[in-house]
C-alpha cells in the first residue's frame, strides 16, 4: 500500500507518469485541478495592474492548497494512490509569486498560517501521514518549453510567461533538495525520457519506481 506524490515542473509530464505509475501499481491518481480551475486562466493571462487589483496570485495560491489538501487526506485514507503533484509543492509557487511581488507580505503570512495549519492536521491523521515516495521530473529549460508548448493550453502559451516560467524552473531543485522533506525522492530525467511514445522508456520508470519503493520498504 503506497501514496506517490509526482512533482516537477509546468508541463513536464506529470500527469502522464502519475497515471503511467498507477496503471503498475493498480492504484489511482489524484489530478491536479487545472482544467476546472475558474482562476487559473485568470492568472496567466492578466495584466500586471490586474494582477495587483485582482490578486489572483493570492486566490489561485489558495484554491489549490484547499484543493490539494482535500485530495491528500482522501489518498492518504484509501492508502493507495498517486497524487498528481502535491500539497507539499505548493509553498514553493507561493514563493515564487511572492519573490516577485505578486503576492504581499501579509498575504503570504495569511498563505503559510493556512499551510502550517493543515499540515498539522495531516501529521494528526490516524492512517497515514506521509507520502512514501516523490518522484521529481526533472528536465533543462528548453524541454520544458517544448513540453508546454505540445500541451497546448492557449492560456500558458504567451512569450510574456517564459521569464515566470524560467524563475520557477531555476529554483525547483533547491526546493526539492533543501525544503522538500516528507519521503524519499526519486528523480527522472525527462529529457532522455517520454512514457507516452516510448514503451522502453515506460517500462523503465515503471520499474524504477518499482524499485525505491522496495528500498524505501526495506529501510521502514
């Protein structure tokens, strides 16, 4: 009985290892709320002064952490689950956008007392209180590009968005490797890899996940 949070970057492919994973393991994911998401398309798309009126940072941060934490508790409950990318990345985005000064001070302060508040109640689950492993898609910033860019959602497309999407890419590391602490990781290299194309390249994630899950056994 396993819970897999799958993490990386906007379009890298989460979703399509999340469900690769699943289809092995017999489980199910837990997707991300991206296509029934009302402020998403909102914050790609707004001016910097609507940005500032608006605060859309500050209310899509909130809709995924309220999304992301119903969807942990009720993996966390069945046991078995994939989650397509997790409450614990949230405070990264919620980083970034307050670093660049789309989300003030005080509405972080807000952002992190919620976080702080739900994490408790997660350590005080009776069933289970952590993943058992993450798995971070990782890729150079040029296959990032080309990935969201197959995608082809019209909203993440505008060239205004490469420098965001450049900030993010160059902190998700540090993130992962300094503040990320909740299980073991296991990183994919997804330039030399695509599970959807390539039965070769997913049978090898498969099997690689496979894998740490069995090491991660063998430690518990």
């Amino acid at each position: 009985m396993s819970v897999i949070c799958v993490g990386g970057m906007i379009g890298i492919g989460k979703t399509s290892v999340a469900e690769l994973i699943a289809r092995d393991l017999g489980s199910e994911v837990f997707y991300e709320s991206v296509d029934d998401n009302p402020i998403l398309p909102l914050f790609y798309t707004a001016s910097p002064e609507e940005i500032q009126a608006k605060r859309y940072p500050f209310l899509l941060q909130l809709y995924f952490l309220q999304t992301r934490f119903a969807a942990i508790k009720e993996a966390y409950k069945q046991g078995d689950n994939v989650l397509d990318r997790s409450i614990y990345e949230d405070w990264y985005f919620a980083k970034v956008n307050h670093d660049l000064g789309r989300i003030s001070s005080l509405e972080m302060q807000v952002y992190e007392g919620l976080l702080d508040e739900m994490m408790r109640e997660i350590d005080g689950l009776p069933y289970r209180k952590a993943p058992d492993l993450m798995v971070y898609l990782k890729a150079d910033f040029e296959t990032v590009l080309h990935r969201i860019g197959l995608r082809g959602r019209d909203f993440e497309q505008d060239e205004h968005l490469v420098e965001y999407y450049r900030i993010l890419w160059s902190g998700y590391d540090d993130w992962v490797h300094k503040h990320y602490s909740a299980s073991e990781v296991l990183v994919i290299d997804m330039n030399h890899t695509d599970v959807v194309n390539n039965p070769e390249d997913a049978a090898r994630v498969a099997q690689e996940v496979k894998n740490a899950l069995a090491a991660v056994a063998h430690r518990a």
